[in-house]
C-alpha cells in the first residue's frame, strides 16, 4: 500500500515502505473527534480544543503529503504552517490564554496582542520546520518528537486525554522507525510537530516547548546558516557499518565530524539531548 525507498544507511540499502506517519493523522483525528463526542474536554464559547488540534494536525499531514509527493522547495513548505495556526489564534483569543512569558533570570515579557497574531503564528512555523529538518535517520523523526510530547504532556495533567491515544500510536511506529522497518515520512514530520506546537499553545506551555526544542533549533540554525552563507547542504558518508561526516553544518554532522559512528549511536546521542533539554523545563515549569 505504501511506496518504498531506499535506506541509505543501511548494508545494501534496502527497500522500506514510506509515509506510514499517515496512519498517525487518521488515527489521531478520529480520536480527537471522539474526544470531542464524548464531551470528556469541554468547550467554550464554541470553541473546541480536540477540534482545533486535530485541524491543526489534518493540515500538518496534508502539507508533508504534498511534500512526499510533489518535493515541495523550503521557500513554500517554511510558510504554510501559518495557515495551520489560525484556529491556534482563534482558541487563544477565546480561552482568554496568558499573552504574557515568564523567563528564568529575566521577569515577565508581556506581548499583549502581538502573542496572537506573531508569536503563535511563529511558534507554529519554527517547531514544524524545526521538527521536520532534524531527520535523516531511523528514529530522530520519532523517538525525538515523542520525548518533547511526553515532557508537555507531564505538565498538562488535565489537557493529557488528548494526545493519550495518539502518543501509543506515534510509539508504535518509532520503535519500527527505529528499527528500520517503516518510515513515517514527511506526512508524519510535519503532523507530529504540528501536534507539538499545537499542543504547547492549548495548554499554555510556550516556555516548556522553547527549551524542550532548543536542539531542533540548533540544529536548523546551523543548517540555515550554512546554506545562506556557505550555499551548501549538510551531508553525510556511509561505509556500509557506519556514518562520519567532513563538515559540520547540521546537529548530524556534528556530531560524526571525524568520528564515525552508527546510525543508532547518532539517534541515542540526540535523543538523550532531547532528553536532557526537555528534563529542564519540566523542572523550571515545576519548581
């Protein structure tokens, strides 16, 4: 039922079914309307949360189905998610959410009306692009988004029913993405970080979500630097055992510049990055 590609980093690059992460869309807005059926979430004003997540999620799946299918260019696929966060501005404004950020060491930054209209909309666009350029490799695009999903969900005790179902799903696929069997494909890059900064903006978690993905934007800030700058991309060789890069232009290649090592040690190292940066702001959010 579903195309195969090659993977690259595997002895004989054999052939693995793509765009599995369509599965995680479907399953998740059946859920989410169930969700929203049972009335276990209640509404205000008219204004749904399961309801808005699930578009939000609908459209993250249907732009990287556009992408499997059509190679969409960075110049187009980096702006589309503002569509996805006009139901996020529409919630927000009705919940009545905080338009203000507490920083540690900093104080309170009070956006007003600038949190509906540009911090949304960005937070939207960088946590999917961000998400979806951390990939390449069997499991970064599942194992690292489920870490940063579990931290948010941790801190939303009441909001957690709506991604309960989803999260078993998206782990069910990252232990077959990382075992090499599946690939979810741009529809599942872009739905599942559609889902994060969906997610974060309904339960109010905006600072957790910043320092959960800060290795996501380290990453694309390398990558985006070095394309505007350099005007080239990250890229990495393969030996048939394992994985080393010449360059440093991407969180991969930096960490097998020079030091080779296997598509599973490259994943777990960034994972427990994950880990590490998603830990501290379940503590700030905490403490």
């Amino acid at each position: 039922m579903f195309p195969r590609v090659p993977d690259l980093h595997k002895a004989g690059k054999p052939l693995v079914p793509n765009g599995l992460g369509v599965i995680y869309v479907l399953f998740t807005t059946v859920y989410l309307f169930s969700v929203y059926f049972l009335g276990i979430i209640k509404s205000s004003n008219g204004v749904s949360a399961p309801l808005t997540l699930a578009v939000c999620i609908l459209f993250g799946g249907f732009m990287g189905l556009l992408d499997d299918w059509m190679d969409l260019k960075w110049r187009y696929k980096a702006f589309m998610p503002l569509i996805a966060a006009l139901p996020l501005v529409y919630l927000a404004r009705e919940f009545v959410l905080r338009t203000s950020m507490s920083l540690p060491f900093i104080g309170v930054i009070q956006f007003h009306e600038a949190y509906y209209f540009v911090i949304i909309p960005l937070l939207v666009m960088i946590v999917t692009n961000a998400v979806n350029q951390l990939g390449g490799l069997n499991g970064l695009e599942t194992v690292c988004p489920a870490i940063v999903l579990i931290g948010l969900m941790v801190l939303s005790q009441s909001y957690m029913i709506l991604m309960l179902g989803p999260l078993i799903l998206w782990l069910a696929l990252a232990v077959s993405n990382f075992q090499g069997k599946i690939f979810v494909g741009n529809t599942g890059s872009f739905a599942i970080g559609m889902t994060i900064a969906s997610f974060a903006v309904i339960t109010d978690l905006k600072l957790s979500l910043v320092i959960s993905i800060l290795p996501y934007i380290f990453n694309s800030s390398i990558i985006l630097l070095t394309i505007f700058f350099v005007r080239k991309k990250a890229s990495i060789s393969f030996d048939g055992k394992k994985i080393v890069s010449d360059q440093r232009r991407s969180l991969v290649t930096l960490i097998t510049y020079r030091r080779p090592l296997t598509e599973r040690q490259v994943v777990a190292a960034i994972s427990l990055l994950v880990v590490f940066f998603t830990s501290i702001a379940v503590l700030i959010e905490l403490l």
